[in-house]
C-alpha cells in the first residue's frame, strides 16, 4: 500500500512537473528591446471595411539592418495581443489574428529583397474575409511584427510586436 502511494506520488508529481515547462523555450524568441512606430493609421482611427486606409509603419533601425521585414495584422479583442503570441517563425500565432495583410521589407541601403515594400495604403477586408463574426461593438488592432536579424550579433533574431487601436466602420 505504502509502496503503490509512492508511485502515484512520484507519477503525480512528473507530470506536474511535465505541465509547468516554461512554454517555450526552444528556439527561444526573443524580444527586441525597440520596436517600429505605427505612423498612420492613428489610435482609433475610423476605417472602412473594404475601404483603402493610408499606412505608414516608420521600422525600428537601432542595430543598422540592413532589411527591416515586417508582417501586418488586424487583431479583435479588448487588448492587443501581447508578445506571448509571437511564434518562433516571427508570425502571430493562429487565433491570435483574424486577418493578414502581409508581409513587408524595407531595405535600408537599396539591396534587392523577396518581399515587396509597405505600401502607402492597405485595403481593410471585408467583414467576410476576417476570421471572426464582426460586430460593431468589437474592439480591433492594427498590430505588427517586426523582425530584427543578427542584431545584435549574438542572438540570430529579436522580435517587436506594436499595436494600435482601429475603430472599424461597415461601408454603407
Ligand atoms: C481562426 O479562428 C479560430 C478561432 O479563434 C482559430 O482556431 C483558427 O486558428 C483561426 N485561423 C487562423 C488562420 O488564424
Ligand atoms: C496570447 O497570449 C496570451 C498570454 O500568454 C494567452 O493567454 C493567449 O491564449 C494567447 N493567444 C493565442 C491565440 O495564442
Ligand atoms: C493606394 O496605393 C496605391 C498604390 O500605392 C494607389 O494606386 C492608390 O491610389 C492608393 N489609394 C488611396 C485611396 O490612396
């Protein structure tokens, strides 16, 4: 009896210990101590849905990239999403984002890049293409992912996460 105690303990307490890993910890993501600044739109700004939006992102230069990629999303909920949903690949996790508008390079010095430049203006989607049911009263961010590689030079990539609030209106 003593005995049988012992292993329901010890099994017990592996698995307590299995469920409080940190949750990640390989690769580790680390987070960029600067961030880029949304330019435009502005806190709670009201955009169309389906409509055009003018879009400035001026990115982070502190460590001299000299690419400065960064992914746009739309997020719904009464909080932006916090760096915790950032994904080793640089990506907001699934269900942390209800739209993608993609991803975008500047190049500092002029270098060719795979990924096209930000443009001046994003279209937001429709409320049938957003991975949500949207509702008026919805609170929404325009929120960004930007990747810092080999800087600085030890670590292989840093991340930043900046949001800011959209006040989203259906076209008429
Ligand atoms: C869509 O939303 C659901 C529920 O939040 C989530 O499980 C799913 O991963 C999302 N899909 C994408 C592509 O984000
Ligand atoms: C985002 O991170 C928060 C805090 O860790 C967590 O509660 C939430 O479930 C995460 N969302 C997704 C979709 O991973
Ligand atoms: C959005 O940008 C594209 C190309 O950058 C341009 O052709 C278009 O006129 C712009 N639309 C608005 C509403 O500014």
């Amino acid at each position: 009896m003593l005995f049988t105690t012992f292993i329901f303990t010890a099994l017990y307490s592996s698995v307590v210990s299995a469920t409080a890993l940190p949750k990640r910890q390989s690769p580790a993501i680390w987070q960029s101590p600067y961030s880029g600044t949304l330019v435009s739109p502005t806190t709670d700004q009201p955009v169309v849905l389906g409509g055009d939006f003018p879009f400035e992102y001026d990115v982070s230069s502190w460590c001299e990239p000299d690419f400065a990629p960064f992914t746009v999303y739309l997020t719904e909920g009464r909080e932006p999403p916090v760096f915790d949903n950032v994904t080793a690949s640089g990506a907001l996790a699934d269900g942390a984002f209800v739209f993608e508008f993609g991803k975008f390079v500047v190049s500092r010095f002029g270098l060719p890049t795979s990924s096209p430049p930000p443009p001046s203006n994003l279209t937001m989607p429709t409320p049938e293409t957003l991975n949500t049911t949207f509702r008026t009263e919805s609170r929404f961010y325009l929120s960004i992912v930007e990747e810092f590689d080999g800087c600085p030079g030890d670590i292989a990539v840093e991340y930043s996460l900046t949001s800011v609030a959209l006040k989203l209106v259906p076209s008429e």
